[in-house]
C-alpha cells in the first residue's frame, strides 16, 4: 500500500516496516551480528552467564581492610563457600534465563543478600539481568512484582541487620541503594523491550491474520462470482435452447411451408439474441474488470418473455398489475423469475393448457404467479433443481423468497414475494 510506505520514511530505519514475500509486513530484519545471536540463543546465555560470574566475583574478591594499622584484607570467594557456591548457582541458572526467569531473579536476590555480610558495599550484575529477563520474557507486571518483593525483602533483611549490629549502616544502605539502581535499570530496559517485543509479535500475528482472512474473503467472492456466473449462462442458454427446440420441432412437424419458415426464423432471433447475452457475458470476463456486472444491463421483460413462448406454441399469457418497475435490482429479478418459470413449464408441462403469469406490483412488494395445468415430475439429473435454486438466490439478493410446488392433480405453481426498496445483499 503506497500510502503506508510513504508514512513509513519518516520513522527510524529499525522501525520501518517493509513488505514480505507473501504480502506480510515484518519489521526490518536485524543485522548480522544480531542475527548470528537470534540463531544461537544457548551460546549468548553461556556467554551472559560466563561474564555475570567474572563480574561477580571480582567484587567479592577484595573487600576492604581491617581497623588496626590499615592493613589490606583480600578475601576470595574460596574463603566464603557459601557465597561462592551461590554465586556460581546464580550464573550457571542464567543459561536457563529464557524458561526460568522467575528462579533466575530469586537467585540473584539470595546473592544479594548474601553481599551484604562482605565487610565493604558490593554487589554484581545478577540482579540486573535477572529482572530484564523477567519484564522481556514474562510480563510488565511480573517484572514489578519481582522487583518489588525481591527489594523489599533485601531492605527489611539489611534493615534488621543494621539493627541488630551485625553489619554496619553503611553496608546496608549502600547494598540496598545499589541492588535497588540495579533492578530500576534492568526494569527500565527490559520493560521498553520487552514491550517492543510484544507489541511487534502482535503486529506480526494480526498481520497473518489478516492475510489468512484476506484469502478467505478471496475465495468466498471467487465462488460467489462462480455461482452468479453459472446462473446467468442457466438462464441464458436454459430458456433459449428450449424455445429453439421447440420452434424447430414445430418447424419440422408442420407441413405448412410459410409456418415452419415463421418457426426457423423466430428460432434464429432466439439463437441470436441469447449469442448476444453469452457475448456480452464474455466480454465482461475477458475485461477482468471486478466492478463489471455480470448481469445484462437491461433487465429481462416479462413481455418477450411470454412472446416467445407464444412463438413456441405454448398457451402462456401475462397480467400485469401495478406500477411496472423500469429497472433495477427488483427488476432484474422480475425478469428472470418470470424467465425460469415460463422455461420449466415449457420443459416439464409440454401437455399444458394454460400457463398463467401474473405479476402484481404494489407499494411495498411485487407478487409473481406462475401456474400451469400439465406438470409432470421434472427428470433427475444435474440439472435437476438448479434453476429454482437459482431463483432462490436471486430472490435472496433483494430479500425476497420464492415457493415451487404442486398445484392439484397435474398442477404445478411457482410463488414468489420481493420486497420493493430493499437494499440488496453485498456479494450476492
């Protein structure tokens, strides 16, 4: 979409979206260096863990120095097994970072609090990697969570320690400040990514499903187009080829010369006239223009429609009452109703007497009647059925319904009821 592109140039390069192959549009794809880490998860954790355990055990290394004559005390985390073998569970449980970032963050705060009996103020990363991992691989609100007991919980141990004079004020509120720097920061990023992260798997989910509906609608419109067309070449090729047939055994059962000669010409107007419906029907496919209708731009008159049956030798007359509708949706399905009921009879009632139109047009509705008196049981087959379904859908279309049944011992009658100024249904 050319609208969105444009407005796509004036955000920052990382945040451009650009269109994939399927018609999906993803975030730009992260560099080389970003890349080799997306594929390799497990080595940047190993990586993450490696330095987290330097980092910490440098701190803890070299605390500070003695009250008598200022002599250097160097302590290594040897001398503190239980520091040293935290620290080392803390960093060796960031290679599962990803799945267990909530244990991940409770062992970084138990070496936090175990920093705080050093004789000096110090601390490690843990604490701010551990709550990034939580606000990007869990949630916001299970990062603040996090943060808040872990912190609280550190203040009221290193508050209770103070207190009772185990360790100095200073550690305490140094320790305390420090873990608290550390969880704010590592919140702080975490939570913008851990959002953005979200937020553009979002963005990638509805766009696919978009793309999944997009295809549905597709197909639904594909077969809808398929279905109307399969209606009008019915209605077209059905009703013509019945009057030719008609007209041309009228035309060779006759021994009257000018009458058959009447017979074959009225057959060719009703060859010609359906070559020039199937023509116009082509052309429009040929066009692929999607706004082109597929129906004739002129409705089907009832009138030509009951002249040529006449032609064909069939009793059928039409009363119209009413105000005539000159075109439209209504119209259109006027014509053909009348068109498919006077063809059915003609095929399936060729003993008829009478075959009766009526047409009856009111304020708010049209009512058509067809009935005749010869009707037999209509051949099975795949035409069976068609032409009335496809009288139904017409009716549909302007949300009106249509009734076929037998009418007495050898009759049969065809109702249909449309309502007038009715909006017709979208991709019918």
């Amino acid at each position: 979409m050319p609208g969105r592109r444009d407005r796509s140039a004036s955000v920052p390069a990382e945040d451009s979206m650009v269109g994939a192959e399927e018609g999906l549009r993803l975030p730009r794809p992260p560099g080389v260096i970003r890349q080799f880490w997306i594929r390799h998860p497990l080595l940047s954790d190993i990586l993450i863990a490696v330095v987290c355990l330097l980092m910490s055990f440098g701190p803890s290394s070299t605390v500070g120095t003695t009250g008598d004559g200022g002599t250097v005390v160097v302590r290594s985390a040897e001398g503190w097994p239980v520091l040293g073998a935290a620290l080392i569970a803390a960093c060796a449980l960031l290679i599962w970072r990803r799945r267990l970032p909530l244990v991940n963050v409770t062992a970084a705060m138990v070496v936090a609090a175990l920093y705080l009996g050093l004789p000096v103020a110090t601390g490690g990363p843990l604490v701010l990697v551990t709550v990034y991992t939580v606000a990007v691989y869990r949630s916001v609100r299970a990062c603040w969570i996090a943060v808040s007991v872990g912190i609280g919980t550190l203040a009221i141990l290193a508050t209770g320690l103070a207190i009772t004079g185990r360790i100095p004020w200073s550690i305490a509120l140094n320790g305390m400040v420090a873990e608290f720097l550390m969880a704010l920061l590592g919140a702080l990023v975490g939570v913008n990514v851990g959002n953005r992260k979200r937020y553009l798997a979002a963005v990638i989910d509805r766009s696919r499903q978009l793309l999944v509906e997009r295809d549905q609608r597709a197909q639904l419109a594909a077969a809808d187009e398929r279905a109307r067309i399969a209606r009008e070449m019915h209605d077209v090729v059905s009703h013509s080829l019945t009057v030719i047939v008609a007209l041309t055994e009228g035309a060779s059962a006759t021994a009257d010369a000018a009458r058959a000669r009447d017979a074959t010409d009225a057959a060719a107007d009703v060859a010609r006239g359906a070559l020039t419906e199937m023509r116009a029907m082509l052309g429009v496919l040929r066009e692929g223009d999607p706004a082109a209708p597929f129906a004739p731009a002129v409705p089907v008159s009832p009138a030509d429609t009951i002249a040529a049956a006449r032609r064909a030798g069939y009793p059928a007359t039409l009363d119209v009452r009413g105000t005539v509708i000159p075109d439209g949706p209504v119209a259109f399905a006027v014509g053909r109703i009348v068109q498919e009921g006077v063809t059915n009879a003609m095929r399936h009632a060729p003993g008829a007497t009478r075959i009766a139109v009526r047409i009856a047009y009111a304020e708010e509705d049209v009512e058509i009647e067809i009935d005749n008196d010869g009707a037999r049981l209509a051949p099975a087959g795949a035409d069976a059925g068609f032409g009335l379904r496809g009288l139904a859908e017409r009716a549909a279309h302007v949300g009106g319904s249509v009734r076929s049944e037998r009418d007495g011992a050898d009759g049969w009658a065809l109702r249909a009821r449309l309502p007038l100024g009715h909006r017709t249904v979208a991709g019918s």
